[in-house]
C-alpha cells in the first residue's frame, strides 16, 4: 500500500496520478477534508491519521507547504520516523530546508526506513498531466525503488545526488525562476513605456535569446494578461522558497543580491496586500510614472 500526506494544489493531481496508474491503493490524509472526499471517487481510501498511514504504507509520499510541515509530521508524537515500519521508505515531494533534509535522513536510517528528498517542479498544470519535473536526492538503491512511483507523476525525474541534493537543486530552481520573472516585470515596464506592444515584445523575446519557460508560462499566461489567481504559487511561498536558498548561501559565504533583490520584491508585493496572489503578481510593482 502506498501513501499520501498533504493534498493541496499539487498534492491532490499528484496523489491522482499515482492512484491512477501505480496499480496499488493508495491511503491519503490532509486537513482539508474536500480533497479527500474529491479522491474518494478515484479509489483513493481516506486515513484517519498520519499513524494510520505510517502503519499501513509501504511507500509513503509528503506534499506539505514547507519545512515546518514537513518537520511536523515527520517528527511530531505519533510522527512518520516513530511510527513507520522498518524497511518503509519516505518520499517528500515537498520544498524544504537543505538541512531539515539532511537530518530525516539520518533520523529514518536510524529506524530502518529510507528517505528520499524529492520535491517537485513546473505548474499545476503539470501535476493535473503528470508532466512535473522531480529531483531526487537519495542513494541509488533508494533512487531505484521510488523512480516507478515518481514516474506515475513526473515525465522528468533527475537523481541530483545523495541526502539534500534534491532539495538543493529545487531551491536553486526557484531562485532563477523567481529571478527571471523579476527580468520580465522590469522588461515589460519597459517596453509599455517605450511604446511597444507587450504582447508583441514577450513574443519578440521568444523568438531569441531571452527566450526561457518563465517567460512562455509566467509571462505569457499572468504577468501578460494581469492574471494572478489565488491557489497557485503564491507570492507567500515564493518568498519562503527564497529564503531557503539565501539560508544556504549564507551557511556557504555566499552573497547573491540578485536573489536579495527578488526577495526585496516578493516583501514588498506581500505588504501591497498581494501575498495569497500568483507570485508574478510582483510585476504590479513596477507602475508607470506620473507625467
């Protein structure tokens, strides 16, 4: 049996997927009971609680909105590392702390369980097709075991390496995405000014060397059209990856301003009220002069 903790708005497309086609059942928990319910209707059996799953699944998958979450469950009483069998293995699909990665390793291998760091990539859309890109850190045996699983979900699945390295590349993968979308807001504030139609200019851009998949999806679909919908990836969350990924240039004596400077933006359009927004909403920031 398989197993599924956190159905928000990629967890429950992904926990579909695997359901779907994995061939085994699968026992889901979230706090939310909706999507439980919606799953219901696909097979997927509702667990009373995170023991329960622990207990019953022999895989079991994380989906949570960050590090404490996924501390929380893994941790807390009745938690994954004290309630898991020996030889269980869990996949956290989740975007966390390098360091909080690093250490359930340890502390499941200690219990006889294995860990896999492998939070995912791409949009929502991505994880209704299952077409998302997932990274995975773990040691080969383990990589090995989970990738028929992941490929339920994934069309790209990538082992970056052992304990934390997943996790690490999805954390550097948000920090250029967050800062090419940065690049756009200031390219089409630009380019309104100058007279240029914005459309026509994300088009022209496509067609050359700034041409990139934030541009295609994040430009074209919200920043373009002013979309930003709640239930997407929020500026909150944006900010909160970015985080994670000046933490570890800290640890390392790294400086990155222009990471600094994505995150000086992400505060600023969580303070203008926009935080539950599509993180792009960032480009509303760059307003047009007073003449």
């Amino acid at each position: 049996m398989l197993g599924f903790i956190g159905l928000g708005v990629m967890g429950e497309p992904m926990c579909r997927n695997l359901a779907a086609k994995s061939g085994q059942p699968v026992l889901a928990s979230d706090l939310d009971s909706a999507p439980v319910e919606r799953l219901a209707q696909t097979g997927v059996r509702g667990a009373r609680s995170v023991r329960e799953i622990a207990e019953r699944a022999q895989v079991i998958f994380l989906s949570l909105p960050g590090g404490a979450e996924v501390k929380n469950v893994c941790e807390g009483v009745d938690g994954l590392i004290a309630r898991a069998a020996p030889g269980a293995c869990v996949v956290d699909l989740s975007t966390a702390p390098v360091a909080l990665a690093r250490e359930l390793h340890g502390k499941f291998a200690a219990r006889g369980v294995e860990f896999a760091d492998a939070p995912v990539a791409r949009t929502r859309q991505a994880a209704q097709d299952g077409t998302l890109s997932v990274m995975v850190g773990a040691s080969e045996s383990v990589f090995v075991r989970v990738r028929p699983l992941l490929a339920c979900m994934a069309s790209d699945i990538t082992h970056c390496g052992g304990a934390g390295a997943g996790q690490a590349m999805k954390i550097v993968n948000n920090m250029v995405l967050f800062q090419n979308v940065v690049a756009l807001a200031e390219a089409l504030a630009l380019v309104r000014q100058a007279g240029v139609d914005p459309q026509l200019a994300l088009e022209t851009l496509a067609k050359g060397s700034a041409d990139s998949f934030a541009l295609r999806n994040h430009g074209m679909k919200a920043m373009l059209p002013g979309v930003f919908p709640e239930r997407a990836f929020s500026a909150e969350y944006a900010l909160k990856d970015l985080g994670y990924a000046l933490e570890l240039a800290a640890a390392a004596g790294i400086g990155l301003p222009g990471a600094q400077n994505a995150r000086a933006l992400l505060e600023r359009a969580i303070a203008a009220g926009h935080g539950r927004e599509y993180f792009p909403v960032l480009a509303r920031l760059y307003q047009a002069p007073k003449r």
